[in-house]
C-alpha cells in the first residue's frame, strides 16, 4: 500500500494552479506522517508519495521518510530547489526516489507558465541523472505550442515525456483542432525514437483497473490524505476539496459503462470542480480520445515497422478500443507522415 500526502506550499505562483500566491501554507509535519501510518497497523507501507504543490518545500518530511522510515518517495517537483542539499540528497539516495519534473517547454513557454527566471533555476543535467519523467501541463495558453515543447525537452536528452491537458478548464472547438494539428507534429518524432508514451502501454494494451472511485476501499492501492489528515477517495478528490461521498454518484454517471473509463482522465471530480456536477463534458471528453487515437497510432506505426512487437492479447485490446473510438477518429487520421 502506498500512502499519497497532498502538501500546501510552493514556491512558484503558476498560472493554471490553484495556488495562486507562493510560499503560503501548512507544513507536513512528522506528527502528520505517524498518525496517518498509525491508522494502518496491520498493512505494510510500501511507499509515499507527495503531490500537489511544492514537494521540496517539505524536504525535511522526505529526508525522516527516507532515512527514518526507510520508505522510497515519489514526488512532481518544479525543480527550481533542486540545489545543494536537497540536490545531494537526491542524488546519494536516487534510488529511493521517483522523481517527475514539471517543465512545460523551452524558456520562453515555461516562464510564460511558471514565471520569469524559472527555466534557467532548473539543474536538467541533475533530472537526466535521475532519469526523471517530464511532465508538460498543456493549457489554453501555450496548446499550440505542443509540438515545439516536445522537441526541445527531447532535444535535452528526455525520453520519458509525459504531456497533460488541463482539465480543470473547459476545452473548445478551436482548441481540439489545434491539439489534432500538434499531435500530428509530433506523431513522427514518437514513431521512431525511443520516448515513452504519456500514457504507460503496459497500461494502455492490458486489463485495466477500474477508477478508484468505483473500486472497493479494501482493494485500493493507494490512500490519499491532504494536510490536516483528512481520507479522500482519489487524488483528484484530495487536490481540489471535494469531500462529498462520490462512489455512488460514480456508479450513476453516464461515463460508467464507458469501455475506456480505465483510461479517462476527465474524472467526475474534475467535473465536479469545474462545473458543480459530476456529469462529464462532451469537448473534454473528445480531447481525451485524440489523445488516445495519438497513442494508439504510434503503436500501430511502431508495431507495423518492428520496433514495438505486440502480442495477441495486446492486439485484440488495441482493436476494442479502435471501435470504442472510431467515431471521432475516422476525422483524424488524413496526412500522419
């Protein structure tokens, strides 16, 4: 099991985050993390990982977690207090470290994002060492600028690179015409080099799990708390607040029955921040299938010129989603080469 703590500071001001002033906030506390282990004293603790805002801002809790609990730390940091100390302490201990670096493109994209100077304090020599992911946030803002983001983190010698649509924000015709025309941009560059995927093929191409909104408590994988120690079912429920029972509401929601569910990341709790309701929103949901149609295409591509060699299993799970899709994707498929 593995225990996800949302932190409450940062030290950044980015401009789709919900923390929108920096330095502000709780500190995680060593009272925190033992009262959260407390409440599990017949499980086994594999692991914790700490989202939300600036992890590093709580360096001193990922320190007693890795000397003291002797417990390996996931985290998404913005990498600008990556120095020094901390700089050290990750490197002697990597091991114990999952490390994801936000990082939204080349300087002018990510300033633009995360405010003047932030490219330049980011150490990318030390995340390569690390073999770090790179996450990109895609917002309305800088969706054009995809295909360029991508090629300049790849050009920094980043092969795992991860891209996220905002959805927090309601997507629009001109926006999901955009995403298809950068996707397609970059649909070579991910055929035939070795990037990862923003979606984890294991993932993508095997029976998948169901969202943990729908999934037993008893069965779930990871428990999520925000600062004050408070239980909430999904990390999407624990980033925005939403408190209410959602299980229920899940299990009555249009998206249900949808065959690529395992695979949404427009989630009722996203909806529910957005709008107040759970029900989901037709544009996002088409911004998700191109992505999916991306995806699934540089598979094909990769499987067809025998760089990615796809079982049978595999094969039949690719073909259930292309007809789960095919509505919206006979639209995008003109001029991929």
């Amino acid at each position: 099991m593995n225990i996800v703590i949302h932190n409450d500071r940062c030290n950044l001001g980015c401009t789709y985050c919900l923390k929108k002033v920096s330095g502000k906030g709780k500190e995680i506390t060593v009272e925190l993390i033992e009262d959260i282990f407390n409440r599990y004293p017949d499980e086994q603790i594999d692991g914790v990982t700490i989202n939300g805002y600036e992890p590093l801002m709580d360096f001193d809790i990922i320190k007693y977690l890795i000397l003291e609990k002797k417990l390996k730390v996931s985290f998404t940091t913005n990498g600008t207090l990556a120095h020094r100390e901390i700089a050290y302490f990750i490197r002697d201990n990597k091991d114990l470290f999952e490390i994801m670096l936000s990082l939204d493109g080349d300087k002018e994209t990510t300033d633009r994002n995360r405010g003047e100077g932030t490219y330049d304090k980011i150490d990318k020599e030390l995340f390569l060492n690390l073999n770090a992911t790179v996450n990109m946030t895609i917002t309305r803002n800088n969706i054009n600028k995809l295909g360029q983001s991508i090629k300049h983190i790849f050009a920094l010698g980043f092969s795992d690179i991860k891209f996220n649509l905002d959805y927090t924000k309601i997507f629009n015709h001109y926006d999901f015409v955009i995403y298809i025309n950068q996707l397609k941009e970059i649909f070579p560059l991910y055929v035939f080099n070795k990037i990862k995927l923003p979606i984890r093929t294991d993932i993508f191409v095997s029976e998948l799990n169901k969202c943990s909104l729908i999934t037993p408590k008893t069965k779930r994988e990871f428990r999520y708390y925000d600062i004050d120690g408070k239980e909430y079912p999904c990390f999407v429920c624990q980033a925005y607040g939403i408190q209410e029972e959602v299980n229920e509401l899940m299990l009555s929601c249009e998206c249900k029955d949808c065959n690529i569910l395992h695979l949404c990341k427009n989630c009722p709790g996203l909806n529910k921040y957005q709008a107040g309701i759970f029900r989901k929103y037709p544009r996002n949901c088409q911004m998700l299938k191109a992505e999916l149609w991306f995806i699934y295409s540089v598979l094909s591509y990769r499987n067809f010129i025998g760089l990615f060699k796809m079982s049978q299993f595999q094969k039949d799970c690719m073909t259930n989603l292309y007809k789960n899709c095919i509505d919206e994707w006979s639209l995008y498929n003109e001029h991929l080469i």
